[in-house]
C-alpha cells in the first residue's frame, strides 16, 4: 500500500540521517553492523515496489568511503558496494566505470591510511588502557556521595567497554582486509596487531579482576536511572493530562507512559526492556517528547542495557577468535618475542586470545570428535612456539654454558659492550602459561633439554662429567635453573673402546677388527700407533655397568640394521650370472658323478673355481669378486661375534653385581621381613626396590637372552622364501670360498714378521662365524656336510705328502731334498690352517644348534674338545 511504502521510506532515510560525519568516523563493530538495516530496508523497497531512487542509492553508495567493509563474522567482510550492485538490478545504471574504480582506489587508500596511522593509534589505545586500569584500580573510586561514585563506576565501566570495541574494531578490520584483499602484511603491522589483542585481554582481565565490584554496583546503578527515567515520566504525565487539548493520541501516549512505569517497577530483564523501547518510541510518534527527552530516554535505556548485560558484551568485545584465520602472526610474534625477552610477560595475553579460538573450532563440522580439532590448533600453536622460541632459547642457553665454562679457551670475543647483550633470563622468568587444557613452562621445558643433553652427552663422553656438573651449578646460578644430577657411574681403567661408539659404527667396527672365536675377543687389524687395541668380554662388561643393561637390546637393534643391508649385498652377488651359472653347474655335476667322486667334492674344482673368478675383473686394491664376497661374510660374522660378546659381557656384568649375594638358590624376601618387624614405610618400600633389583639380576645371571635365536628367526623365513631360490647353492661356492680364506690367512701371518704389516693377521674367526650362521639361516648344514669337504681336503694333503715322500725315497739329490723339505713345510701349514678353519666352523656350528641334526657328521675327538672350549667361553 501506499501508507507502508511512504513509511518504510520515512524509516529508511530516518535511519541514514542518525549516520552523520562523526559516527561513521567511529570503529564501533556494532555500529558497522547496524548498517546494513537501512541498506537491506532500502533494498527490500526497491524490489518490493520496483522504486529505482537514485538519490538515496547514491547516499549509500557512498558511505563505502568512510566505512568500505562491514564485519560479519571471522575473516567474512561484507563490502558495501558489492552487495548493492548484486541486489539491485538497476545497480548498472547508476554505477559507471569511473565509480566501480573509485571504490578500488579507495578500499586500498583506507587500508593504507589505517595501516600508516596504526602505530599511532596502538600508543593511543595502549595510553587509554593504562589510564582506564588505573583509574578502575584506584581505590578511591567510592569516595565522595554515592551517586558520584555510582556514576563513577558506571563510566568506567562504559569506557571500558567502548576502547575494547574500538580496539576489536581496529584489528579485525586491519587484519580481515589484508586477508579479503589479499595484500602482504608488514612485520611491524602484525607487531601492532598482536598488541591490540594483548591490550584487548588487560581490559577482560580487569573485568574480571573487579567483577565483584561491577556486580554489587549494577543493581543500584539500575535503580538510579530507573528512578531518573520515572520522574522524567511522570513529569511528562501530568503535563499530557493538563493540557486542555486532550486527544485520542494523548491517551496512546500516557497508556505507554504507564506501560514504562509499570516496567520499570519490576526486575530489569530482556522483555522489560523491550517493551519499554516500544513504549518510547510510541511516546515519540505521538509528539510527546521533545529532541532533548528522547535523546536523554536513549541515553538512559541504553546505559542500562550496558550495565545489565555487561559481562556477555564485555566477551563479545574482547573476544579474538578470528585468530583462528590469522594464526600465521603466531610465529612472526614468537620471533619478536625472543629478540626482545623483555617484552617476555605480555606472551599470557597472547594466548589468552588464543583460547579464545576453542568456539571456532568446536563448531568444524568435517572432524567428529573435539579433542582432533583442538589437538590440531593447539599442535599448530605449540610448534610455532617450540621452533621461534624454545629452541633456540635452549641452544643459546646451551651455548652461554659451555663459552662461560671453557672461558680459559681462546674463543671469540664476547664483549658485551661491542656485540649487545640479551636479558633471556626474563624469558625463563615467565611464569607457566595456559594454553587450553595444558600449560606452557620455559623454564621447565630449557631444564630438561639442558638436563637431557648433558646426561646423553655425559654417557657418550665420560670423561666430561666434570666440565658437565659446572655448566649445571652455573645454569642454577646464571639462569635460576634447578637441574638434576647425572648420577652416571664412573668408567674404570680398564674401559677400552665404548660399547655405544661400536654400536653407532657397527660398520666400521666390523671391518677394523678382526674376531678370535676361541679367546672370544676382538683385535684391531691395523693401526697408526704402536699398539693395537683389542676387546674383551671385560671391556664390554665395564661398558654395560657403565650404561646400563637396557643398552644390550639397543645393540641387537642397530646389528639387526647392519645385518638387513648387508643381506641385500649378500643376495645380489649370488644372483649374479657368472657366480649362479657356476654354482649350478658344479652343483649339477657333484650330483651326476657323486659316486665316482667318493661322495666328496673334487679339491681340484674348487681351486679351478676359486682361480677363475679372478678373471672377472680386480679391485684396485688387487680383491678379486670371491676376496670381496669372503670379506662380506667376515663382516657378517664379525657382527654375531660382537652380539656373543655382547651377551657374554651382560652375564659378566650381571655376576659382578650379584656376586654379593650369599645363596642364589636361596634369597631370603626382605619386604616380608621388614613388615614382620614393623619397620617405617620408607623402609619397606627401600626392601620391595631391592628384592624386584636382585630377582632380575638373578633372572638375567641364570637364563640370559637367546641373541642369536632372535637373528637366526627374525632373518629365517625371508632367506628360504620362493623369492631367493637363487641362495640354494650357496653351499657350493664354500669350498672356493675356505681355499680363498686360507690363502689369505697364510699371507697375513707371513706378513707378521715381516716389516711392512699391512694385512698381517693372525685370527680371522669372523668366517666361520658368518659360514655357520648363513648357513643356518638357509638350512643347509646338511647340504654342505654331504660335500665332505674337509675330507677332501685331507685326503688331496695325503696325496701330495705322499707322494712328496716317494720322491725322496727315489731321489736322493740335495737339492731337490730342500726343495720337498719345503714343500712339506708348505702341506703342514696349509693342513694346519684348514684344521683351524674346521675346528672353528664346527665349534661357530654350536651357537645356532637347535636339534641334533644339525650337529656336524664329521665329529673326532678334536672336534668335541674344540667346541667344549668355545661352549665354556660364551
């Protein structure tokens, strides 16, 4: 109808008259939102009546020069303009080209001019907020009459609340623009954000800190504007009822008069308040009340409105949870944070308004369950912290230390006059910060970095224990810093090369020593000194009380590593063409004429092979393909040597430390005993401790750990799968691979006495070790053993030999007597070192037995003595 047309009219521009020079300069968010209801009221007038005013769409449009964005929620900006143009229709003929570029210039001029204003606006906020803390903390706010400290307390409360929502105001619309216009924020433009939102939690804070106060006073502050909007009322009353021109409006407007008053008398709820806004503005279109009287009614209604719901308007003012789509200022703070400590207190309002951010997450609807979504942010928030903060907070902690301890060291100069100096101990100072459900300590997360370096460090490197306990007394009395003592053992004289340096290069160590299986040591094969350095059971029994016991299973794990690696060397050299080929082909003809062959494989074959791979191609150290598989297979037993020795070291170390202990069979329960005797509590628990010490002590000194069990099972079903079928004659590359083996070991002991000891050696166990256990793991004792290669060997010896004897019965030239002589030296010490090899290979055999079938079917008396020896060692 025309009467709703011209009304929704009247109420349009009514609504955009109240938005004069000077509101629209103000950054109130509320204010901001409150317009879009004579925009979306103007946009329902067009459409409904198909108006096309030009005037009044040229009065909005042009409102984007004050205000070009309106806040909806989070990162959302509503821009004006945009909104216009996609409502109305006839938008078109109202913009041209030169305006719709007018309003991009002057969105980036606002942000620039926001931005270049921003540091003077944050030093005048932040002088506001001072002054507002101040005055709210003052005790002398009540002094004087009542009602001046009523309205005392009512404008601070007020005040407060409009710097929080001009601050709000201001960063969001900084940081959301930045965001919607996709422009780069500046360093410092972030520094003054994120005070902002550190000035925004001091003014919660403070509610919150004078809650009590707000409290007691709101109800009384209600009643004297109550009181104040009553007299008004009624004075308004009489004068409407003694007006001789009494009309039919008249009764309207004292009817809501009353309606006010009756409102007024009750209790000051949401309702109430809302009908007397009604009331009011009944009052007002009946000409009741003058300019002044409604401005004063809207004073006064909206002050009560403030003090009745102050504490939700107070979150909603202060709330910062659009960090949520700006956390990438986080670590930009973070930085700034640690080049400046001193700035270190502020960090608790920072994440204050991070916590604010749990009612955005908690409304994602793709993840179900609250702790992921949390988790997620918090996980986020928390490495920031740790990577721009934490540390190097600790490594320049850790730094300080160590120049300070080692100062009588020519180092750099560390003057503090000529380089600065930062005051991190304000850092560690702060105190702890809660961050949702967790809390955030520096100096307890530097405490155990610097607690857990130094005891790691110290365990690696014993001999520094010293140079660590003074960096932790100066860490207390630098820094404030309570760290805990290592209480590591000291090392003994008799410590050799540590236990965790082998296991860290397991590699190295495998092909620098060499692997006596009899003495169960280790000799280093070469070095630079005078001396060569060996390895005990002693040594490593020392290096376990040293470490712990726990650093036996973390050695069959880097072993287990080393293993899996050269496994897969050991697969490719066999899988080769030339050495597959061979292998079957000698495995082929063993089983065609084994009959002819006395059931042994031909010594002759096996030199033949072990010669003729050399034509393959060398190393340029001379290392012919079989001297580098022979090498592998060395390594790979001097790994199972190390892990024998290993478990031999823990039993050691275990019966040193139990070797106090009278009776074994017979250890008496010490908690039971203290209980009969009624002892205190302290000792009770003292005796259960040390009964759990001697039961795994006795446990571990009567039943050990199967080691090698675990690395025969744990490498078993991937050696015998279908895939490696390839491996199924490595027995047969045995007999070149003894004769290589030999060979070797008689140049490296003629090398013993010799001047040049490059490669002289006198063990070399490691292959019997590496045969016994591959052996095992592809199940092929029984195959070798029916090589009867030994046997073999013997009988090619009793060959020679005898027919070395027959030519001296039938010459008798004296030089061809030495040269026999010679030649029988050569055979002895040739039978001697394959005898060796058997001894050894039958006594490696043992270890991974599991049945009697795989005990070996050659078996004389040496070999039973020679295993006994071994089986005692271990």
């Amino acid at each position: 109808s025309n009467g709703f047309q011209s009304e929704l009219s009247y109420s349009i521009a009514s609504l955009l008259a109240t938005y004069d020079a000077a509101t629209l300069a103000s950054k109130d968010k509320d204010l901001q939102m409150s317009l879009l209801s004579p925009v979306t009221l103007f946009i329902l007038h067009s459409t409904i009546f198909h108006v096309q005013d030009k005037k009044t769409f040229r009065q909005i449009w042009d409102l984007h020069k004050r205000i070009p964005f309106i806040q909806i929620a989070g990162p959302v900006l509503l821009p004006l303009t945009s909104f216009l143009k996609r409502s109305l229709p006839f938008a078109s003929k109202f913009v041209d080209k030169k305006m719709d570029t007018l309003v991009v210039t002057s969105r980036q001029a606002f942000l620039q001019n926001t931005t270049q204003n921003l540091v003077r606006d944050v030093n005048t906020y932040r002088a506001q907020v001072a002054a507002w803390c101040s005055e709210v903390v003052d005790g002398s706010v009540m002094e004087g009459t009542v009602q001046a400290g009523l309205e005392k307390i009512c404008g601070l409360l007020i005040n407060g609340l409009v710097i929080a929502k001009n601050i709000s105001s201001l960063v969001m619309m900084i940081m959301n623009m930045h965001y919607t216009l996709a422009k780069p924020i500046t360093k410092s433009s972030v520094l003054c954000c994120v005070e902002l939102i550190q000035q925004l939690k001091i003014i919660e804070c403070m509610f919150e800190e004078k809650q009590e106060v707000f409290a007691m006073t709101s109800s009384h502050l209600i009643q004297q504007f109550s009181l104040k909007i009553l007299n008004n009322v009624e004075t308004l009353k009489k004068k409407l009822t003694q007006d001789k021109r009494y009309s039919h409006s008249s009764l309207d407007v004292i009817a809501a008069f009353n309606l006010i008053q009756h409102c007024l008398n009750g209790c000051c709820n949401g309702p109430r308040k809302m009908i007397c806004k009604l009331a009011l503005e009944v009052a007002r279109q009946g000409k009741a009340l003058s300019s002044e009287d409604n401005m004063m009614f809207v004073n006064i209604f909206r002050r009560i409105e403030v003090i009745t719901e102050y504490q939700s308007k107070v979150k909603i003012a202060c709330d910062t949870s659009f960090i949520f789509w700006h956390r990438s200022i986080a670590p930009v703070y973070f930085a700034h944070i640690f080049t400046n400590p001193t700035m270190a207190p502020n960090l608790q309002y920072f994440f204050a308004g991070l916590a604010d951010c749990r009612n955005p997450i908690l409304s994602i609807k793709h993840l179900s369950s609250e702790t992921d979504k949390l988790a997620m942010f918090e996980s986020d928030i928390k490495d920031y912290f740790e990577k721009e903060i934490l540390v190097p907070l600790c490594t320049e902690i850790e730094t300080d230390l160590r120049l300070s301890t080692h100062s009588h060291l020519q180092l750099d100069d560390r003057n503090p006059l000529k380089y600065g100096m930062k005051n991190i101990s304000t850092l560690l100072a702060t105190p702890p910060i809660r961050f949702f459900d967790s809390y955030i300590d520096i100096k307890k997360d530097v405490t155990h970095y610097l607690d857990s370096t130094f005891y790691n460090l110290t365990t690696v490197a014993l001999h520094d224990w010293r140079s660590y306990a003074v960096m932790r007394n100066l860490a207390h009395q630098k820094y404030g810093l309570d760290m805990i003592e290592a209480h590591l053992p000291s090392q003994t004289i008799e410590q050799g090369i540590d236990v965790l340096e082998i296991m860290r290069n397991i590699h190295i160590f495998v092909s620098r020593f060499s692997y006596n299986l009899n003495n169960q040591l280790f000799v280093e094969q070469s070095s630079n000194n005078k001396h060569l350095n060996t390895i005990n059971i002693r040594h490593i029994a020392n290096s376990i009380r040293t470490h712990g016991t726990g650093i036996m299973n973390t050695t069959i794990n880097f072993t287990f590593q080393y293993l899996r690696k050269k496994f897969f060397v050991f697969s490719q050299f066999l899988y080769d063409d030339h050495i597959y080929s061979r292998l079957v082909k000698d495995a082929r003809h063993f089983k065609e004429n084994k009959d002819e062959l006395d059931q042994c494989y031909p010594y002759e074959k096996a030199d033949k092979f072990n010669r003729g791979i050399r034509k393959l191609g060398l190393t340029p150290d001379g290392l012919s393909f079989l001297d580098q598989f022979r090498i592998l297979i060395t390594h790979i037993g001097n790994a199972m040597g190390y892990i024998r020795m290993i478990r031999s070291g823990g039993i050691h170390a275990c019966a040193n430390a139990i070797r106090f202990v009278p009776d074994l069979d017979d250890i008496v329960n010490l908690e039971e005993l203290t209980k009969e005797e009624e002892l205190p509590e302290d000792t009770v628990q003292a005796a259960a401790i040390l009964d759990n010490v001697l039961d795994n002590l006795t446990k571990n000194f009567a039943e050990g750990t199967a080691y090698f069990k675990m690395l025969v099972d744990v490498f078993t079903t991937s050696m015998r799968s279908s895939k490696n079928q390839h491996l199924k004659n490595f027995y047969m590359i045995i007999p070149p691979l003894t004769l290589n083996y030999v060979e070797q070991m008689m140049n490296g002991k003629e090398k013993i006495n010799k001047k040049n000891k490059i490669g002289a050696t006198f063990t070399d166990d490691g292959f019997s070790m590496g045969i016994a256990y591959i052996l095992k793991l592809l199940d092929q004792y029984s195959a070798f053993d029916s090589l009867h290669w030994f046997q073999s060997v013997n009988t090619k010896f009793n060959t020679e030999e005898k027919a070395v004897q027959d030519s001296r019965r039938r010459e008798s030239d004296v030089k061809l007597d030495q040269t026999n002589t010679l030649t029988m030296k050569r055979l002895d010490e040739y039978r001697q070192e394959f005898e060796l090899l058997y001894y050894s290979l039958s006594s490696a055999r043992i270890f991974f037995r599991t049945d009697v079938d795989d005990v070996p079917v050659e078996k004389t008396p040496l070999d039973t003595a020679a295993a006994e020896s071994v089986g005692s060692t271990s």
